[in-house]
C-alpha cells in the first residue's frame, strides 16, 4: 500500500498552527486569529464526510464545492460549466467521446503542494477504483455484510468515463460513449480534485480533514455538529477568495426525537444563526413575513425532489410493477403539499422537476382517478396477496415523520397494503439504502448533480442506477445514449419526456413533490440570493456582512 503523508488543513502564508482534538472533531487554532466575525450559517443538510471519494450525498457535496476545486465549476446564473482549476476545457471529436482540460499552474492545495495533472487522473481514477471494490465485496459471500465496503461514491455519475490520460498540463478524458453531459459532471463534486500525497486509493478519509485547493479552508470540523471555514488565500480560480469566515452549524434529529427542523428553527430564533439554509417546520416557514426589515428573504424554484423508491430485484415485496403502480395511484401528492408541507413545496409528477427541459407531468396522466376496486382486481391479477406487505423507510427531511404517517394512511386506506414505516438516522439509512440489501421501499430527497435533466434521467433510471432500486430498461437506456449525442440539450426534450412516461409506466420511483429554495438571512447580511441554485454549487464565499 501506497504511504500517505499525513496532513492537516492549513493553508499556504498562515502562521504555524497547533492542531488540537475537539469532542467529536478537530479543529486547528492560528495565532494571527482574524479580524472578521464568521458568517453563522444554519443548515439541516447534514454530510456523510467530506471526502469526494466516498460523499455522494447533497449536504457532503454542498460543503465539498467550498473546499475542494474541479476543473470546471458553475457561476451565479449559468447553467453551462465555466473553467476553475482549468484554464480551458472542450471536446475534441465531433463524437462527444475525447474531452480535454488544461490545468491552470498556479494552484496549491491547502498542504502546500502544488496540484497537479497526476492529482486529477488520480482523484477521478479513486472514484472509480473505490466504487469497483464496493461492487467486489457486494458479490464476496465469504465477507461479513457488516464488513463489506459501501463507499460507491459518484461513481454512477463517470459511467462513460473510458480512462483518464495526461499529456502534458492537459488532461485528456477519453469516453466509452457519446456523453455531452460530461462537462456538467466534471464541473459538479464527482470531480473535485484531491491530493494524491494526502487520500488513500481504496479508502475514504475518515477524520473529517480536507486537502483541497478551494475558495475555503477547513480549520475545524465536528462531525454532525459544525464546520468551520477560513477563506483560502492561495485560492485560484473562477471566484474570488472569500472576504469573511464562515461556520456552518449543522441540526439532526436529536436522541429525544426532536427534529432537525425543530432545532434549527429554536437556534434562528435565538439570534443564534446569521443565515437560515436549512428546513425549519412548514408552519413556521409558511408565516414567515417577507416585508420584515430586520431580515433579508430569498425564494426560488429548488430542484431538489422527494421521492418514494422500491427496491424492484426480484423477491423484494415491491418487485412487481402492478404493486409500485397501485402505490402510484394511491397517494395524493397534493394532500401531503398542502396538509403537511404547509404549501412549501410544489406536488410533482415527474421525476424531471420544474425548470428542467423534458418537465411533465406523466405520472398524474397516467394515475389520476383511478378506482380502488380496479387497482384490487389488478393486484389479484398479477398474483399479489392483498394487502401487500412491505416496510418504508425514512430518514431526515422537512416533517419527515408526518410525511410518512399520512403516506402510510394514503397506501392503506383501502385495504391494499400494509405499510411498516420506520424512521432510521442518516448514518444507518444511507448505507443500507445503497447496501446489497436495500430496504423495500424508502422515501428519500434527490438533488440534482449538476443543472441538466439526465441528473434526474441517466442518473436515477440508467445503468448508475443512482438511488439502488435495481431497476434496469433496454427501452430507457437506448433512449439515454441518444440524449447524450445531443449537445443541444433543448433539442432532447421529447426523448426526456418518453424516457419518464416509460418510467411512469413501471414506476421504480415515484415523485411526490419538489422543494422551494427559501433562505432567510439578518439584514447585516448579503448575498443569499446567489448562495444555492440548480448547479448543487453551495456558494458560502457569495455571502457578506455590511
């Protein structure tokens, strides 16, 4: 095995610092100090860890694209990846199949250590390598299930991703398949660049530590609890380096039961947070008083989406497609808007959301007013004992527990299921969700990887099979390798489209309704309307204190 240094998080041109253990955590204490109060930032998007190599969740992305760099990135109203650790990027085939990026030469990585092509082929070949052994071991009986490795990472996101070359500064990305989504990903966390000197090939960092060359530091980390950045001053790229520190306070669900929502919103009105990113209680965030003067207020159509997904391999309880379509027609998507999210989010029917090219609305054409008896008789038919048995899992989300209680109402109102739901921390739901034994069904928020629709399409219904329900189409997939020759991305609506009616049709996954981007900040602070947009960039270095 390869030695790896150790290292902290210390960037270039700061004073020598003493590293020093916090309940939970580390943090690291510099004697120049600082002259600007941190930014407190509340959020209830809590990471998995903080290394690109294993994360593939939306709160251990939203932190990592402050503290590490991809060779391209996203800006505050673009949807197009722009250059960062590149100088330049493109295609060099009219077949989508060669991309070729060169490396800026001026980039450090908060160790001191310059960034180099070998880090780039590296950090991609990880993702790669660590996603390889967890499907080996998946498949090894002779391993324990307890001990078997589950970081995949994002690697469902370089499944045309042939081999990574180096000529030079430039990095040449040779694919299996016309791709024109590869810029997208290589802009978005399954890209960031790690140090080749600091991160174990098969191992993910565990230590909460960063080696990175993003806009931030991270000098202190409690994992769950907090993170605690510093502007990187050695930062080079397509921002500016940050003017103020930043700490990001983190809320889960407490031992007691208290939801995250819950303690987010005491700790807001404490005066404890500077910014409110998270989720606080629907109620709470349907009385809020825009014209309040002591606050700033920004909305935006979010594209994160809730989803309910089934484990479809076959002897799972939900494997049959006529049991996913009854459970599709069952539940009233405006009820659960309405009733429990207090009109905070948008009831959907398509797993593509609102602001995506190929939006629709299959699942309500396909569902709508369907008769109880007839959904019996086709349970029945299909061979099914009613009512079908299977357990629910969840895990955070915005009223999460009385989402479930009204789904579980909804699925058994009419005698044709019976429902087990069960709440299960984020530590324990994620790698069981992505386990070889998923749970039958679990309810789970999807958020896009980068501002493209096959982030909803190629990611969740392709070969990636991004949230693990096993399901597989020849159809679906014939129709993924066209949208992806498509540079245009305008003119691959209608295959987006059919894609999600087939899907519809044998619903793998069913959409229940997309989120709304609100955050709420003290009127001292500025910026949050650039802070989080379709890209899955969190853009803490946007945010000001006047």
């Amino acid at each position: 095995m390869r030695r790896i240094r150790a290292r902290g998080a210390i960037g270039i041109g700061l004073a020598v610092a003493v590293v020093v253990g916090a309940i939970g955590g580390w943090m690291v204490f510099r004697p120049d100090g600082g002259d600007k109060e941190p930014i407190v930032v509340g959020s209830t998007a809590t990471p998995t860890m903080v290394d690109p190599g294993g994360a593939y969740d939306a709160g251990a992305w939203s932190l990592m694209s402050n503290l590490y760099q991809s060779l391209l990135t996203f800006t505050p109203g673009q949807e197009k990846p722009v250059p960062d650790a590149a100088e330049s990027c493109g295609f060099t085939d009219n077949e989508l199949t060669v991309f070729r990026c060169r490396l800026r030469d001026d980039l450090t990585f908060s160790d001191g250590d310059p960034v180099t092509p070998e880090d780039v082929k590296f950090s991609y070949d990880r993702v790669l390598a660590m996603a390889a052994r967890a499907e080996r071991e998946a498949g090894d009986d002779s391993i324990p299930e307890e001990d078997k490795f589950v970081y995949a990472g994002p690697a469902a996101l370089l499944a045309s991703l042939e081999a990574v070359r180096i000529d030079g500064r430039d990095i040449v990305f040779e694919l299996n398949q016309p791709d024109a989504t590869f810029p997208f990903i290589v802009a978005g966390s399954a890209g960031a660049i790690v140090d080749q000197d600091s991160y174990e090939e098969l191992e993910p960092r565990t230590d909460g530590r960063v080696v990175g060359s993003g806009p931030y530091l991270l000098v202190g980390y409690q994992e769950g609890v907090l993170a605690e950045l510093e502007p990187n001053p050695a930062y080079r790229g397509a921002a500016e380096v940050p003017e103020f520190p930043v700490t990001v306070r983190y809320f889960r669900q407490a031992e007691d039961g208290t939801p995250a929502e819950r303690l987010l919103a005491e700790a807001w009105e404490a005066g404890e947070l500077d910014v409110n990113d998270g989720k606080m209680p629907p109620q709470m965030m349907a009385e809020i008083n825009i014209s309040d003067p002591d606050f700033r207020f920004s909305e935006s159509t979010d594209g994160s989406i809730r989803v309910l997904a089934f484990n479809t391999r076959e002897g799972a309880p939900m494997a049959d497609e006529t049991a996913r379509e009854v459970a599709a027609s069952l539940l009233d998507r405006e009820a659960i808007s309405r009733h429990v999210q207090q009109d905070t989010v948008e009831p959907l029917y398509s797993l593509i959301p609102v602001g995506f090219t190929g939006h629709g609305t299959p699942y309500y054409d396909r569902y709508r007013d369907r008769d109880p008896d007839e959904l019996r008789d086709a349970l029945e038919s299909a061979g099914l004992e009613v009512p079908v048995a299977f357990h629910l899992a969840y895990s955070r989300g915005v009223a999460s527990n009385e989402e479930a209680d009204l789904m579980e109402r909804q699925l058994e109102a009419d005698g044709l299921f019976e429902v087990q739901i069960q709440y299960y921390d984020w530590s324990q739901f994620i790698p069981t969700v992505y386990g070889t034994h998923p749970y039958d069904a679990y309810l789970v928020g999807w958020s896009p990887d980068f501002p493209d629709p096959a982030t909803f399409t190629a990611a969740l219904l392709g070969p990636g099979d991004g949230l693990n329900t096993g399901y597989h189409s020849d159809t679906i997939d014939e129709l993924i390798a066209r949208t992806q020759t498509e540079s245009d991305r305008g003119r691959a609506a209608e295959d987006f489209r059919t894609i999600h009616e087939h899907a519809a049709d044998e619903a793998p996954i069913i959409p229940i309704w997309q989120a709304k981007q609100i955050t709420i900040s003290r009127s001292d602070i500025t910026g949050i309307q650039h802070l989080s947009t379709h890209s899955g960039v969190w853009r803490l270095w946007e945010l000001r204190r006047i």
